[in-house]
C-alpha cells in the first residue's frame, strides 16, 4: 500500500494518531471511567494519617510542620492519592493512548527509514498541503506540513520519547484519581508538539507552539488542588507553577509574534522553504539590518519556549507537575520547541540576518549553560538538579547551533540530549515512586543515600545517562558535546569555548554529586558508587516494569546514539549529504581529551565529596569566600525574588501610575464633559420655567427684535 | 387731523396694553381681558384701512378696497371673540371651582 511504501506523503498520521486518541478517550473512555470510578473517600477521622501520604504524594518535603499547615486545606479532593488499583476504564484510555503514540513512533521510523540513503528527500523534503485555511486577495493561508531530514529527526525523538513516557506513567500514575485526565493532556502535549515540528510555514508552527504552551499549562499544574506547601519550602506549588509556565513564556512569544510579523511585511510570506531559501534573490524589502532585527525578535520566543536566561524561571517550577511530564517536556516536546525553531530557521540566521543574530544566539545559550550549571551546584531538590541542567544544556544546543556553519551540531545535541534527559528524569521519577510511600521528602537528596541497593535498574539506567550528560565517552552525550565544543574551538569563538568547557566541568561535578547522593555514599560498594548510607525512612522498593522497561529502552540509546555521528552520518542525513569536511574522529584530537579530562576531574571532585567523603563540603562552603557564593547559588542567583521585585514595584508602579492617569486625566476629561453639560443646563434651565406667559414673552420679544431686524434692513431709521 | 395713522397708532398703542397685560398679569381673567383688547386693537386696524382705502385703486389699476371685507372681518373677529370668551370663562370658572383660584400661577396641574 502506498501508506507503507511511500509514507513521507502521509506523515500527518504521526500528529493525526494522538489527536485521535485524544478525540476518542476525551469523547469516549474518560467519559466511562469518570462515571464508574468510585466516589473519593475523605476520611474524616484523622487527617494527619489520612493525608499525610496524600498531600505530598508527588510533592513535598515532608515534615511535622508540613502536615500540621496541611490538615485542613488538605480535605479538598486528592488527584493523586495512591494506593487504589487503577480502573478499567482508566487502564482502558492509557493503552489506548500508549498505543497511538508506539504506531506513531513506528510509523515516524518508517518515514526515516525512506529518507535513509534518499538524498535528494534529505535535502528537499516533500511539502504536504494539508487544507486551505483562508483566503484573501493575494494572501493564502495554508496549513501545510513540511518533512525533510529536521523533520523526521525530531519525529524520531518526540514520538519516541513521548511513547516511553506513555509507558511509563502507566506505572508511575497507577491508581491516581486523574489517571485518564493525565493520558488525554499527555496525547495533547504530543500531538502539539509533532504539529510544530510538522508545520510548514509560521502560522501551523505558532499553533503548535500555542497548544505546547496550553498543554504544558495543563500538566505543570496537573495536581491543581495539591494544598499550599508551607513557607520556604523548595517544592514548587502546582497552581502558581502553570501560571508561571504559561506567562513567562508568553512573554517570550509577544517577541516571538513580532518577529514573524515582521518576516512577514516584508516578504509576504510565511513559508519556511520560501524564508529561507528565496529571500536572498527575491526583490523582497528583507534589508540585513530588518532580518537580523527578526530573527533576535524570534531568537525571544526560543528564549521563553526553551527556558534561556533571562526567561528560564519557569523550568524548575515546571518540577510541580508529575515527573514523567517533566521527563517530556524537558527532553522532547516543550523546550525542544526553541531549539528546533532556531535550527528550523537557521538559513535566515547565517545568510540572510546578520552575524549579530547568531551571536546573541550563541552568547545567551553559552551564558544560560553556566548560570544554570552554578545553580545546579547547590540544588537538593533531586528534580531541581536535573531542571538547571536541562537549562544548561539547552544553552549548549544553542552554542552549538550559533558557532557551526549549519544546524546539524545543535540539533545532534537535541538528539542525543533528548535520550539521556528523559532517562534521567524517568529515573528521578523512579527513585520518588520509590520513596513517596515512606512518607518523606521523595524528592529531596538529602532523603536519599545508597538507593542502588534497593533500585538496581533505576541505579545503572541513570549511571548511564550521567556518563552521557557528563561527557564520558563512548557514551551519546559525550560525542555531541564534544562536537560543539570542536566546532567553537575551530571556528574561533573562544569565549563560548571557554564557557562551554567550565560548564563541562560543572555538568560532570553536579550530576554525580546528584548520583552519589541519591544511590552511592560513604560504605557503599566500588568505593561509594553503589550502595551506602540511607538516610530515609522505611525500606525503597523498585518500580514495576511498566516504569523500569522505558528506562532500559533509553538507556540504549543513551549508550550508542553518539556513533551516529561517526563519519559524519548524522550531519550527512540532515543537509542531504552536503558535508564536504573529512570526517575527523574525536578521539584523535586532544582537545577531545581536554574537555573529557576536564568531566573526568568534575567526577573525581563529586566522588571525593559526596561517594567516599572524605573532601566535606563545608571545605568550600564553609569559609568566608565560599558561604555567600553558596548562599547566592542556593537561592538561584536571587533572579526569583529580582523578578517578584521588579513586577511588585515596577510592573505593579506603573500600572498605580495608569490607573491614576486613567482615573484623573482619563475619566477626569469624560466627567468634566459631563459636568460642564450639568453645570450648562443649570443655568438654562430657568429659561423653561413651565409658564406660558414667559414663553409669550420670548416669542413677542423675539418678535420686536425681528421687527427692528427689518426696520434696519428697509432703513426706517435711516 | 384724524386720518389713517392716529387709528394705526391707536390700534399699536391698545395691542401693546393688551400684550403686556396677557404676559404679566396673573389673573386668568385679567388675561382673558387683556387678551380681548388686542383683539379689538387688531379689529380697530381692519376698520380703519378698509374705510381709508374704499373705493382706490393700486397702480395697475385693480380695486382695492372695493368690498367690505376688513369689517366683515371686524364682524367675524367680535364674534370669535364673544364665543372664545364664553368657552374661557367657563373654563375659568371650572377652575375656580376645583382649585379657589384663578392665579395661573397655581394652575399647574398638567405641568410635567
């Protein structure tokens, strides 16, 4: 059939198969499930027992305190109250769903197994027109999808790890009240995602980055009646988190808007291929000075979309919602989006915008990758850590996009990235889902200790994927990093190579210290590395298959992703085959060794501190140098508490200003016109005095005057 | 010499009492006089220029005054006056009845 042998043509069923599941478990099996399931029980007879598990099942740090400010604000329905079996109909719409997602993976591997070796697909792509949205004039608005080798790549990533995160809640959601809820807003987070990836020209793009927005909303806060979590705790409370989410990304978006608006004036177009390929020749009014203008006015909405400074506030609060969203929207679908814009457009950045739009591409990626590296430093929350390390790491995507002569290094980083950060988060998912039933903080390290004697799978899967991330090789992570830092050594941008490679070493220290942390510590086996002191309570269990298979699943290609890049292959299937440079292999040059050396030390310094203890870390945070650098990192560079200061006495001045402007000048001219009227009628008002004698008067009055009018006019007085 | 302009200026100087009286005086039967008196003062200048211009001719040569129509006017007026004044009375009267007065002043009852 011509499905399966020509599927490049119908790729709209990768994005139409969870709109689907979507459709039919919103209209069909949700429906079921929410009228058989049984009614909530509230217990009623001691809150403290009832809730004490409930209330921060996903959430808190768990203490006295937290139960005592909890009790009573608690008794509001519980979405994520564990321990009840999963309903049938329940079950029902997560397969469902799960199974959308493993044909659309399927079906997106099809498309790339059509575009390998297919050169002239690679380089051109196949422009689907999917439906005429509206016309007028010359305009026309199209939705039109676009697949060419960018495409299929992030097809691969988001349906794949999309279709893991599917199986995986199944484990981690069982039970909870909003199990089908969390499935439908999962295949809708899907589905955006592969309609921005798909989208043709600006307008089908927006739309998915609007409902990737929508559904991030949706899921940050997917347990919208959590209680408030007391003062100072460092677990995010759901209900502001979205709100945050949704609000500083929007803010990136009204930049975003504005760029593709002005794009648009100037060539008429929304089109990608037409934007990127035809601007050049055609007699557009595109002048450099305007594209470059556009493209940094883009460059904003990627800033808010992929969590940059100064937008990335919103990415570890976005930790609220259940961690298998994490796990999608920091590895495939919501921040992947900023990265993917940028690569989408990356013609318009290098050849047709000036250097300068590049440039602050790269600037911010490389400053955001060690801002959020020293801030990951000092992050107990185990979620935290991971949060600034996807910041961290999408700066380096942006680094690798800015200093390379095409988008492959980026996007290569996306890939890879997108494999050993999901993993990380489903097993930082895994290690919550352990510890959340022993009634303490699940997501706190300090909480943890030696849990690879508990969660073997969990333990070597996440072993694996900080390898990856810190740069190990043969691991994925290491090839694609180490391309970046290549390409800005070579092309010459010294600063970002700088950057990048402290930030190498920071990555590697963090992510151990993370690792020792949580499954290693002082006794355990190989030095510390497996095994050692609990500092929980009660025993940690491992998690079911459904949650353990996608973390062996991603574990491969955490391992083996980076030999993509061998001989260029990767870079080879994006541009076509354009790549004309002799493939150099890494592990040839020294600087490769100088950036592994440098993650090597960062390790040894974590296992020192944190696996064999014998370096404190009070040595560095201890004296009067360290304490207020720790201090600031802990408190997140204060940019939280910046931002609360300039909406409190910026943002919310100047509206006092407006509202006054608007309350005396505005309506002060509108009364005033009211008022003169008023004050005008009361003094003519005595001309209507009811009595018709006065009326007379005036008439004969009037009279006499016209008389005299004509007397003049005759000359009788002349 | 009584000619044309003395019954003029009689009949302006009687129709501006009867003005002034019917907008200032209160009494609606004072008005109603007053009211009488610059009906006369308009009957007294349709007598005088139908008397003054019997028998003349304008420049082309038509009569003018060659029918008594200023006093039948007269006539029809005095009679208009005679009814208007039997309707008014008795309307004042009306009033007076239901309200003791006849100050109009204090008839205000379909005022808004």
């Amino acid at each position: 059939m011509d499905i399966f042998s020509n599927p490049v043509q119908y790729a709209w069923i990768v994005a139409a198969l969870p709109l689907a599941a979507l459709v039919i478990n919103f209209f069909g099996f949700r429906m079921l499930d929410v009228l058989t399931r049984p009614k909530e029980v509230v217990a009623q007879a001691d809150p403290h027992a009832a809730h004490g598990e409930a209330t921060d099942a996903h959430g808190g740090e768990q203490n006295p305190a937290t139960i005592d400010a909890h009790d009573e604000q608690a008794h509001g329905g519980h979405d994520d109250e564990h321990g009840a079996a999963t309903g049938f109909w329940a079950s029902v719409v997560g397969w469902i769903a799960f199974g959308a997602m493993l044909l659309a993976f399927i079906y997106a591997c099809l498309i790339g197994a059509q575009f390998l070796g297919n050169t002239e697909l690679q380089s051109k792509g196949v422009t689907l027109h999917i439906y005429d949205w509206f016309n007028f004039g010359k305009l026309a608005y199209t939705i039109d999808f676009h697949v060419d080798a960018l495409t299929v790549v992030m097809l691969v990533v988001v349906t794949a790890v999309s279709m893991l995160v599917h199986l995986y809640s199944m484990g981690y959601m069982a039970g909870d009240r909003g199990y089908s809820r969390f499935f439908i807003e999962l295949s809708l987070f899907t589905f955006s995602m592969l309609l921005l990836v798909l989208g043709a020209n600006f307008l089908v793009l927006f739309i998915g980055w609007e409902l990737v927005g929508l559904s991030s909303y949706l899921l940050i806060g997917f347990f919208f009646n959590q209680a408030k979590p007391p003062e100072g705790s460092e677990v995010p409370w759901p209900p502001p988190a979205q709100l945050k989410a949704f609000v500083t990304t929007r803010l990136g978006d009204f930049g975003f808007l504005i760029g593709i608006l002005l794009l648009w004036v100037t060539t008429g177009t929304f089109n990608f291929t037409d934007l990127n390929f035809n601007t050049k020749t055609s007699a557009t009014g595109l002048t450099v000075v305007l594209a470059t203008t556009a493209m940094i006015l883009v460059f904003c909405g990627a800033v808010g979309k992929s969590a940059q400074f100064p937008l990335h506030v919103w990415l570890p609060d976005a930790m609220a919602g259940p961690t298998p969203v994490s796990a999608l929207i920091h590895a495939a679908t919501m921040v992947a989006a900023g990265v993917y814009l940028v690569a989408r457009l990356f013609p318009l950045y290098a050849t047709v915008a000036g250097p300068e739009s590049l440039q602050v591409v790269g600037y911010v990626g490389a400053f955001t990758a060690i801002f959020a590296a020293t801030i990951a430093l000092t992050q107990t929350d185990i979620k935290g850590v991971l949060a600034y390390s996807t910041i961290s790491q999408l700066g380096y995507m942006f680094a690798g996009l800015a200093v390379a002569e095409n988008n492959t290094v980026g996007i290569f980083h996306l890939f890879t990235h997108a494999f050993f950060k999901a993993l990380l988060f489903l097993g930082a998912g895994s290690v919550i889902h352990a510890l959340h039933d022993n009634g303490i903080g699940a997501q706190n390290l300090r909480n943890m200790g030696g849990l690879a004697r508990w969660l073997p799978i969990t333990a070597f899967t996440m072993l694996m994927a900080n390898l990856a991330i810190s740069g190990i090789p043969p691991f994925s992570g290491f090839f694609s990093k180490d391309l970046i830092l290549a390409t800005a050594y070579e092309r010459g941008y010294m600063p970002i190579y700088y950057i990048l490679l402290f930030t190498a070493f920071l990555t590697a220290f963090y992510m151990f210290r993370l690792f020792f942390l949580a499954f290693g510590g002082r006794g355990g086996a190989i030095g510390g590395l497996w095994g050692g002191e609990y500092r929980g309570i009660g025993q940690p269990h491992e998690s079911p298959w459904v949650m353990t298979l996608p973390l062996i699943l991603l574990a491969i290609p955490t391992v083996v992703a980076g030999f993509l890049s061998v001989n260029n292959d990767f870079a080879n299937f994006l541009t076509g085959g354009e790549i004309t440079t002799p493939y150099v292999s890494p592990f040839t040059e020294t600087l490769t060794w100088v950036s592994v050396g440098v993650a090597a030390v960062g390790i040894l310094l974590a296992w020192a501190m944190y696996g064999l203890e014998i370096l404190p870390a009070k040595a560095f945070t201890g004296n009067p140098i360290g304490a207020p650098i720790y201090r600031l990192l802990k408190n997140r560079y204060y940019i939280d508490e910046l931002y609360g200061l300039i909406i409190k006495y910026v943002v919310l001045g100047l509206s006092q200003g407006f509202y006054l402007f608007d309350k005396y000048i505005i309506d002060g001219i509108v009364n005033g016109i009211g008022r003169f009227v008023r004050g005008l009628g009361f003094v003519t008002r005595r001309s209507e005095s009811g009595f018709v004698q006065n009326y007379g008067a005036v008439l004969f009055g009037g009279a006499l005057l016209l008389m005299i009018a004509v007397f003049f006019a005759v000359g009788v007085f002349r | 010499m009584v000619n044309l302009n003395s019954f003029l200026i009689l009949s302006a100087v009687m129709f501006a009492i009867g003005l002034f009286g019917a907008l200032s005086k209160r009494n609606a039967v004072a008005i109603l006089m007053s009211i009488e008196i610059m009906l006369n003062a308009v009957n007294i200048t349709m007598v005088a220029f139908a008397s003054a211009f019997i028998g003349k001719s304008d420049a082309a040569g038509v009569a003018v005054g060659s029918r008594l129509t200023g006093q039948i006017f007269a006539i029809f007026i005095i009679t208009v006056a005679a009814a208007e004044a039997a309707v008014a009375l008795a309307i004042i009267i009306g009033i007076y009845r239901r309200i003791s007065t006849v100050d109009v002043g204090h008839i205000n009852l379909m005022k808004w």
